[in-house]
C-alpha cells in the first residue's frame, strides 16, 4: 500500500483489516462482523423500533432496512408491528438467539487477536479516539 497522511484513507484501511478479522472468525457460524453487531444490538435494545436500532448503531434507515431483510431471510430476526403503528420492531427469533450464543466465544476470540496485536493500553486509547471520532 501506499503510504498517506490521510486519516481518513487510514482509518478506511484499518476497518477493511479489523472488518476482515471479524468476518473470517464469524464465517463458521455464517455470520459476517455486521450481521453479529445488528443481532447483538437487537438482543441488548430488546425489541428496538427500526429508528431506534438504526441510531443505536449509527446508521442510516435504508441501510439498516437491507441489513434487517438478509437476518429476516435467514430467520434470524423478525420484524413486526410496534407499540406505535407508525414504528416496525425487530425482533430475535429463537434461531437468532441461538446464533449469537454459537458466534459469541468465536467474537470474543477476535477481541483477544485484536488486543493482543495493539495491547491492552493501546486497545483502551484507540477505543477512545475512535468514539471521540464517531
């Protein structure tokens, strides 16, 4: 690769990397790095409103709707209608329960990688400055 002084080409580069990590440790259990952050988020918001989740993880509606729709397809989640009508929830199906549980100690073996290359002082400031960025 090049070298650059662009924090953002740098900061792309490096997700690519921690992105691949985490999709190569789901793989087994078929799950990608954010397919396991959205079935995580939806087990922790409870049965969080389409708006909700998609602030929750910090992205836009259309793009949390096709995230949503892959999960739908492979019974994972489920989206039904909400305390208000106007607002859809998601919700964890048994299966989807049963697949953070299979893909959770593989997560957490990607976590210990991760720390282990950065070390646990630099792992601490990085997640820091990357909410500081957020």
């Amino acid at each position: 690769m090049l070298p650059t002084s662009c924090l953002c080409t740098q900061l792309r580069r490096a997700s690519r990397g921690v992105t691949r990590l985490y999709d190569d440790a789901l793989a087994p259990v078929g799950l990608g790095g954010a397919q396991f952050s959205l079935l995580r988020h939806v087990h922790r918001l409870g049965q969080p409103s389409i708006s909700l989740l998609a602030e929750a993880m910090g992205l836009d509606r259309s793009t949390l709707g096709r995230n949503v729709r892959v999960l739908e397809e492979q019974g994972l989640v489920q989206l039904g209608e909400g305390r208000d009508l106007r607002a859809r929830e998601v919700r964890l199906t048994e299966a989807g329960l049963q697949r953070i549980a299979q893909a959770l100690p593989l997560w957490e073996q990607a976590q210990r990688e991760v720390t282990a290359q950065l070390g646990e002082g630099r792992r601490a400031e990085l997640m820091k400055l990357l909410e500081q960025l957020a």
